[in-house]
C-alpha cells in the first residue's frame, strides 16, 4: 500500500507530463507501487511510444481544466 499524499490512478486515465507541454498528453498503462514515497506510472504517449514517470510529475485532467 502507497503512503503517497496523491490517490493512485486507474489505468486507462488521460494525463500529462507537467515539464512537457500541455498539448500533447499521455494515457496511463500501468503502475508500480513500490516505491511508497512516489509511485511509479508507465505511460503511452499521444506522439508515440512510452515510459515510467514518478507520479509526483504528472498533471491529471481533475487537477487542472486547463488541460480538459
């Protein structure tokens, strides 16, 4: 179980990579939780391709309607 202060997200949620720009977003693929302090997300890119960010780094469309 995370102790992380952010809920974990389903898979299959829309988010973005906030030192990314906003235009191009990123869906969640898979989790990895052991890393209590910051979880880690894979994500599949909108441009193509994929990789594993710390949750910590990601803007979720709930967090900001700028990114809806």
């Amino acid at each position: 179980m995370t102790t992380s202060p952010t809920p974990l997200p389903a898979l299959g949620v829309r988010c973005w990579r906030d030192d990314i720009s906003p235009s191009t977003g990123a869906t969640v693929l898979s989790l990895d939780a052991s890393s209590p302090e910051d979880p880690m997300v894979a994500l599949g890119y909108d441009e193509g391709g994929g990789g594993w960010w710390p949750l910590s780094a990601l803007v979720f469309a709930a967090d900001c309607a700028l990114f809806g």
